[in-house]
C-alpha cells in the first residue's frame, strides 16, 4: 500500500514537471492592467507566485498628466469575511531614474481570489481603486541538488555528533581528571552511543514520513482546471463543466460548475482553434442551460481537430481557461454565426509569419502598430487599427461586446493561452467585485442585469477605430494572435504573428 502510495505521488509529480501552468488563462499567470484611479492613470503589472504562500511583485507606472507622490498597497480576499478586514498597507518604491514608475510586492498567503488596493496621493489628491488576482499554487519548487547534498552532510555530521556527545557524558562525565576510561565505561559509552543513534534514526524516519505526508497534501493542492467535456451531436455542440474526483490527486480547491458570473450575457467565452496549422479560428458563445451544461449550434466549420479554449468566471471572482479537444467531421450541417460570434480563416502556420497588416474579408484591414522587438515577461499596450477599403480609419467603428475589441494571445504549441480585453488581462466580472461598493459574495441571480461594460468609450454608437491591449507574452517563441473588432454590423477578426524573443 505503502509503496503504491509513493508511486502514485511519484508519478504526479513528473507529470508536473511536464505540465505547463494553467488557470485564468493558459500558461499566463501575471496580470496586466490599465485602471483609472481618480484622476490618475495606471499600468500595472502583478507577477504572481507559482507556489502558495509566496510574494507576488508589483510594477506600476503612472501615465497621467498628475504626478503621483506616494502609492501604498494592500492584499484581500476578493470576496467573503476577510475582504472587510484588511491587513496594514506596504508603501511602494518610486524609481530613481523614472518618479511614475513604483514597484512593490505583497505576500498571498492562501490560494483563491484576492484583490490587490491600492492608494494613491499626489498632485491632484487622493486615490483609490483595485485589481483582481487570482492566486493557486502551480508547480512545486525542487531543492537544488548542491543545496540538498549539503544538508545531508550536514544532517549526518549532526548525528553522528549527537550520538559522540552522549557517549562521552556517559563514558567520561564521572572520571576524575587524570584517568583513562575502563572497560565498564567504555561498555556504557557504547551502549548510550548505539541507542543514541537508533532513537535520532527514529526521529529522523519520523521527520521524513512528516514531510512526506505535507509534501503528498501539497501535490494534491497543485491547482488543475474543472473537466470541459464537449460531446457534438449533428451540429448540436453540448459541453459538460464537471470537476475531479474528491478522493484524486489533482484537487484543488472545491469549485462549483453553478456559480458562474455572466459577461455582457455570456457566462463562456469558446475559442476554438484548428490543430496543428492554427488555419481556422471561432470565438463563440455557448449558452447555459443547467448547470454545469452549456449548448451551442456550431456554426459552418472547416472539419478538424480543434483545441478548446474556454473562459469561465466563478461568483467569488476566480477565473478558469478550461480546455478540451474536438474533432468536427465534414458531414456537420451548414449553420450561420450568431452576431455576437466572430470567425477567421488565416493561412496556416507552415506558409510563414503574418505581418503587421491583415487584409480582411470585406475590403476592410487591421493593422498591429507593432513595436520594433517583442520581449518575453515585458509589459506592452499593443495597438490595433481598423482601416475601411480606402485605407483610412473606419469610421463605422462599433462597440464588440461592449469593448472596443477582444483579443487572443496564443502559442503555436499550445502552451500559452490568453484572451485579455482593452483594460487588460483580469477578468471583467473579477474587476467589478474588486471595484463595487461591497466585498459580498456577487449573486449569480441578479448578475445578469448588471452593467458589464467596459469603458464609456466603448458603450457609445461610434468608438475610435483603434484599441490597445496591455500583455506580456510570459515565454519566448511563436504566437499567434486573434484581434476581434466591429465596423457596423460586422465583426472582423484580425489575425498577426509574433516571433518573441
């Protein structure tokens, strides 16, 4: 039993080493963020830590005409009890060479939906606003081979030590100065030796079987998505959000799959991506019919294996990316788009890398103002815009699910999945809770009457043709990325490659 215990932990945690971080979105865990406080405008950045307790660090630069002075930030819960009872605030470092840039960090001591608030004074007052974090522990952090060589050392110096201290306090503490140990002392110096030895082996042992067992609950804690299970039936796609057995391995915490906060309406977000050339790609919008369960009519596909992509919020505010596979036969029944989905069919990867302007299928382009170099774990604002037929900005430009666009960062392996909106990459629901008048838990109930605009801008009849997405790509290598803007009643989806170093 003992053994299969230990196989069974061994092999989760290798699986581990191979499995690449996923929660709100796919391999990007650090939030990116454009936020108004006040008068003040600010970009921050929260890289969070892949272990639980651990430090996330904070990167803010301020981009508006008023100097911020000072800047202190505070870690909560997003919902629940604990949201009303924050911990002291931690003060913010300003830059030496640059005063709007603050870096600071902050310890997340469970795992869950927290907030980071922060407070802000300067030239034009006071200020306060949030930024959702989701926090899990993703991997668990090896010791270095050095590091665990040299404890062993020094762990069986300090036994064999222990053992050669109680020998010579038995053999030697009640000799007179002077004379030599006998054979009944040294007999007893022996004996206290050896059974020095055996109860410090037992505590050793018992040491080890400790951490073992806090090890094994640790693993068992490592965060995996609910189970997306898509079953297609004619053109009827049916997806199940189910969870992981309660007795596995591969917990995390309890999640429900009936608590799901909608946004503008849609309590999921589904991208779907044909394998392996990324050749075909459908943002769409399944609709909840019990829990757990959502249905869609797919729409006319090309056949393939797709990846699914799908993006859930839970009513404390914790966003998940579950993923599935499907395969789409070429008998599917032909079915339009609903005008709320979005669809693209670029050229597939092996014919070489898209370019900064996509030509569109209407006559219309997109074009990515793209920076001169694109570096892994850097904070951009990347910018896209809509040009009509003639080359200029369009200026039929309209509202996309109450945003001036959505949009899909995605490595061509798979690895990485992200899809952020003009604020940045935190869920919308999630910056509601963080932002609103209560830390209550939100009901799900009443949630679809709400207001899940984003800014005023994008609510208006005619928006600028232009929208900016803060990102960082989290690891170098090919991605391919998924623009969705709207001209009249048309959404396009634009379609650009990154070579990211």
């Amino acid at each position: 039993m003992r053994r299969a215990r230990r196989q069974t932990l061994f092999a989760f945690l290798i699986s581990l080493a191979f499995t690449f971080p996923a929660h709100a979105h796919i391999g990007s865990k650090d939030v990116y963020e454009e936020v108004n406080a006040g008068p003040y405008k600010l970009f921050v950045t929260i890289r969070t830590p892949s272990v639980i307790p651990g430090v996330a660090t904070i990167e803010v630069r301020s981009s508006s005409g008023a100097a911020v002075s000072s800047m202190r930030v505070t870690p909560t819960p997003l919902t629940g009890e604990a949201a009303k009872h924050p911990p002291s605030s931690d003060a913010m470092q300003p830059s030496a060479a640059d005063p709007a840039f603050f870096t600071g960090s902050l310890w997340l001591m469970a795992a869950g939906s927290w907030q980071v608030h922060f407070d802000l004074d300067g030239a034009a007052g006071k200020a306060s606003t949030s930024v959702p974090v989701p926090a899990m522990p993703l991997s668990i952090l090896p010791m270095q081979r050095p590091l665990g060589i040299t404890l062993a050392l020094l762990g069986i110096l300090l036994v064999i030590g222990i053992a050669g201290i109680v020998a010579a306090a038995v053999g030697q503490s009640r000799l007179d100065p002077g004379l030599a140990l006998g054979p009944k002392q040294r007999r007893q110096a022996m004996i206290a030796s050896v059974i020095t030895l055996a109860v410090t082996a037992l505590i050793v042992y018992g040491g080890y079987k400790w951490w073992h067992l806090e090890a094994t609950a640790y693993a068992a804690d490592i965060y995996q998505p609910l189970n997306l299970s898509p079953t297609l039936s004619g053109d009827t796609l049916d997806l199940k959000i189910g969870r992981y057995d309660s007795d596995a391995l591969h917990t995390f915490r309890a999640r429900s799959n009936n608590d799901l906060l909608p946004d503008h309406g849609h309590v999921m977000h589904l991208y779907a991506i044909r394998e392996p050339g990324m050749d075909a790609v459908f943002h769409l919008h399944p609709a909840l019919v019990s829990a757990g369960n959502l249905r869609m009519i797919l729409p006319s596909m090309p056949p393939g294996s797709y990846r699914l992509f799908a993006d859930i919020v839970h009513a404390n505010g914790f966003p998940e990316t579950l993923t599935a596979d499907l395969t789409v036969p070429p008998n599917v029944p032909p079915a339009p788009l609903t005008p709320e989905d979005a669809s693209a069919a670029p050229p597939a990867l092996s014919q070489g890398e898209l370019g900064t302007a996509y030509k569109l299928p209407d006559g219309y382009t997109m074009v990515w103002d793209r920076p001169a170099e694109v570096s892994a774990n850097t904070a951009y604002a990347f910018r896209f815009r809509l040009l009509d037929p003639t080359g200029q900005p369009a200026g039929d430009a309209r509202p996309y699910l109450g945003m001036a666009g959505h949009a899909a960062f995605v490595k061509t392996d798979g690895t990485v999945f992200a899809h952020t909106h003009p604020e940045g990459s935190a869920a919308i629901q999630a910056m509601m809770l963080a932002n609103g008048s209560s830390g209550e838990m939100a009901d799900t109930s009443s949630m679809g009457g709400m207001d899940m605009t984003g800014p005023a801008a994008a609510t208006a009849e005619h928006i600028p043709p232009t929208v900016e997405f803060p990102y960082g790509f989290p690891t170098p290598g090919r991605y391919r990325i998924f623009i969705q803007m709207k001209h009249a009643n048309t959404v396009e989806t634009g379609v650009f490659d990154a070579d990211v170093r």
